[in-house]
C-alpha cells in the first residue's frame, strides 16, 4: 500500500516499537533510504540487530546501500532526543496494552522530528478506543483488519 502511494522509495523511517523490525525492514527492502528501528525490549531488540543483519546482507548482494540501526531505549526517549526534520515515515505499532495517553503522548513528542509531507502508520486494537489527534496531525484515512485498525496520518 506504501508502494502503490509512492511512499517508500528514498525515504527516511523510524519504527517505533519495532518488535522484530519487520515494518522498517521490509521498507528498506523496497528501496526506503534508511531506518531506525526503536525497541525498549532487550531480547527484542536482539531480534532487530538480528534481523537486520540478515537485510544487510541481502541489500549488499544486490549492491544496494541503505542506513539502519537500532536503538535500544524507549519509544519516548528516542523521540525526545530525535534531530529535527529527520524522518518522512513513521511506523507506530505499539503492544495493544499501551494506553492512548502514551500513544498521543509520543506523536506529540516525535513531531518536531518529522518532515513537514511525512507521514505516519498507526497500529491499534480494534478493541481500543479512537487515539485522540491534535491539529499537528490529519487522520488521512482508517483501515480495519480484523483485531486491528490502522490508522494513517499525516504531519502538518
């Protein structure tokens, strides 16, 4: 879906609550410039590094250079510390048990991070209630897939 709205190619991502890395990996392997994946979750973040050294690998096969790292240390740190303008495409997909508060609590912080066109995936339960959005941000669209909803955001 990111593809088919020329989302990937060349951009900067950041995954937040990246469990495995999947989300950010699977963008650098569609041509996304680089990525950081941001895991508080030692044994998970052990999955990243993991994981993407198995990209790596792939990429340099097929002569193709790409930035990413790992960041071990909670998704509100990272964003608090996060340069300014840094990145176009944000993956938020945190455990379902991670409250709205926290959620909205971290677009606020990682906004002044993002381009001003990026644009941000978010992952929630089904079960859980509409996050709450701040004018810094527009709801583009929402998606559901069963236990899960997505909703997809743009920066403003």
């Amino acid at each position: 879906m990111l593809e088919a709205r020329d989302l990937i190619l060349g951009v900067t991502v950041v995954d937040l609550y990246a469990g495995t890395g999947a989300l950010a990996l699977e963008a650098i392997s569609r041509g996304a410039a680089s990525a950081v994946l941001v895991e508080r979750d030692g044994k998970a973040a052990a999955v990243c590094v993991a994981n993407l050294k198995s990209v790596q690998k792939s990429l340099q096969k097929e002569d193709v250079e790409a930035s990413i790292r790992v960041v071990n240390k909670s998704c509100q740190a990272f964003a608090a510390s996060a340069p300014a303008d840094e990145f176009s495409l944000v993956f938020i997909d945190p455990p379902y048990e991670v409250s709205n508060g926290e959620v909205e609590g971290l677009l606020e912080t990682i906004h002044g991070a993002l381009k001003n066109d990026a644009k941000i995936v978010l992952e929630r339960s089904s079960r859980t209630e509409k996050p709450s959005f701040t004018d810094a941000y527009t709801l583009e669209e929402t998606k559901s897939y069963g236990d899960t909803v997505v909703y997809w955001l743009s920066r403003n």
